[in-house]
C-alpha cells in the first residue's frame, strides 16, 4: 500500500474520537511534528493529556516530555 500521512492522521483521529488512548497519543505526534497535518503544539499536547489521563503510559511520558521542554505548555 502506498504511504499516506493524511489518510493515518484521518484513522488516528477517528479512533482518537472514539475514546483510543493510542491514538490519541499517535494523534498528539501527528500535531507535534506536522505529520499529515499542520503542525500545532497545543493540541498536540491536548492529545497527549487525554491519553495520558486515561492511564496510557506511553502518553504518560510523552506529556512529561512536552512539560519538560515546553511543548504546547509552559515549561515545568
């Protein structure tokens, strides 16, 4: 199948939509680094959030890392 950024921002957000933690954690990489969509680093980090409230570890850490260097939050 050919590469398609966009189609797996689409999917990512559909499941992220539905409630998917991994998603919702993908989806937050997609807004970070402007894969398949412009990139926007406070909803990056709002979709890290989601994940991370509902216990996803890697969301978990990826939320620690947007505090840590201040990735559509503040830095703390």
């Amino acid at each position: 199948i050919e590469k398609d950024l966009k189609k797996a921002f689409h999917f990512y957000e559909l499941s992220s939509n539905q409630g998917d933690s991994d998603a919702q954690n993908n989806l937050a990489k997609c807004y970070q680094f402007g894969i398949g969509i412009e990139k926007d680093l406070k909803k990056a980090f709002h979709f890290y959030e989601l994940s991370a409230n509902q216990g996803n570890s890697i969301g978990q850490l990826n939320l620690g890392i947007c505090y840590q260097f201040g990735i559509g939050i503040e830095k703390d």
